[in-house]
C-alpha cells in the first residue's frame, strides 16, 4: 500500500473529526502549540497526517476518530436528501433523527425530490469520495417506470449515448422489465427499464428520458455497487451487515490502490 492509499488528512480537519472542535477553532489549537504529532509538537496549519499510522494528542490527550459505520436507507419520494433543509421539508435528516444514528453519519450522493431508493449512509469519508466521485465508475441501478412501450430504437438511443450541452450520457444496460398499472385513478399501463449507470449526474434518467419523448412515472434507485435495497420498505435505515461492508471498503480500497 502506498502512502497515497492511505489517504492523508489535513490535521485541522482530522482533529474536527475526532469530535475535539470545528476546522477554525482546530487552526487555533495548532497555532498554540496545543497539539503533538507523533511526539513532537507541531504548530503547522498546513500539516497533512496518515490517520491510520500517526498519532495525535490535544493537551497530552489522545484524538481518535470514531468507529466507522454503515447503513442504507430507502428514501421516500417527496424527501430531500440534505441534513439541513431551509424549505422545511421532510429531509434525510428528518428520518435519520428516528433511528439510533451517530453523529456524522451523511448519505453517500443524492437522489431527488420525486425520486425514491437506496441511499448508502457513512461517516466513512474515503468510502464518500469513491461513491460519489464520477471517475471511479461505481454502478447504480434504477427501475423506471414510464408511461408507455419504450421502442427499441429509443433503448438503443439511451446505450449509445446522448448529448446534453457540453456532455454525453449514456446508460451501461438498459433492459425491459413488463408493463404495471401506472395508479387506480389511472389504469392505463405503465412500463418498468431498469437501467445502470455507471456516473450518475444530477437528474440524468429523467433528462434522458425526456429527451427520448417518454414521461418517468416513477423511479427507484435499487443498487448502489455491491449494496441492495430489496429488504427495505421506504423511510427504513437498517446497518449494513459484514459481507456488505466487505464488499464497500473492498471497492474504497481499489480505488485508493
């Protein structure tokens, strides 16, 4: 493992996470000699350290990050995926708030408003990075519900690619799934794609989707890499179990390599 694998931190924001302060009162702490590294005292705003490998203390006391943790949610539609909403809208914050969940735990990406499904949780910031950063290519599947029989010109449309502006998105796999009533109001059939990406931009299904003329019913994110959310029912948090977590830190870990 390299030293880039291990992925240093600033020490400002390290100390931040070990719950001791904020990143600015943290600055003042280091300005004042008040923090050692690895036995020496180091007063360098800039200072990068290895957290797995270094050591650090406040006051002579010892500053260690807390465990990592894992969960997924499925979010309801109709909820906002922030921890802070200044709308007053039922947010992820809101659900999170009714479960036993530590401080600093964050969801992993977005999905939108009318949008619903799986939303992995962690305080795991390199896991963070590598499965929402669009270069490390994880994949995510989608059911999509639409409002009448995609064509299979349109299918071939959305694998081969289709520009936005100053970008092309393109899905990995399309597949048909069957028709479904769309709602009792509205018995007239529906139509269920599931489609994997492997980047995810903002709104991308549905701008594709638009783009091809077809109207999205419905839309639920069922995988986020190595993650499911079939033993979910929307607004449940449950912890991931250990062959989950295996299966993430194993992709953070290649991704780091």
């Amino acid at each position: 493992m390299n030293d880039k694998a291990e992925n240093e931190m600033r020490l400002n924001r390290y100390i931040a996470r070990c719950g001791a302060s904020s990143r600015r009162e943290a600055d003042l702490m280091i300005a004042s000699g008040r923090i050692m590294v690895n036995g020496e005292v180091c007063t360098e705003l800039w200072k990068q350290i290895k957290p797995r490998s270094d050591t650090a203390h406040l006051d002579g006391e010892p500053l260690e990050l807390p465990p990592l943790d894992y969960y997924k949610l499925y979010k309801p539609p109709g909820v906002v995926t922030t921890m802070d909403d200044p709308h007053g809208r039922i947010s992820i914050k809101d659900l999170i708030d009714e479960y036993d969940i530590p401080e600093g735990v964050v969801p992993a990406g977005r999905l939108d408003l009318d949008s619903e499904g799986l939303l992995i949780l962690t305080n795991d910031g390199n896991l963070l990075q590598t499965l929402t950063h669009p270069s490390h290519g994880i994949e995510k599947k989608y059911r999509v519900l639409i409002d009448r029989w995609p064509m299979e010109w349109d299918i071939a449309r959305l694998r081969r690619g289709l520009k936005f502006r100053d970008y092309i998105v393109k899905a990995l796999s399309v597949a048909r799934m069957g028709p479904q009533p769309i709602d009792d109001e509205h018995p007239s059939p529906g139509y269920w794609l599931e489609i994997i990406l492997g980047e995810g931009r903002k709104r991308e299904i549905r701008e594709m989707m638009q783009t091809i003329r077809y109207r999205v019913q419905r839309l639920i994110r069922i995988e986020h890499g190595p993650v499911k959310v079939y033993d979910l029912k929307p607004g449940q948090i449950k912890k991931l179990g250990e062959q989950e977590v295996k299966a993430l830190t194993s992709i953070r870990a290649e991704s780091q390599a």
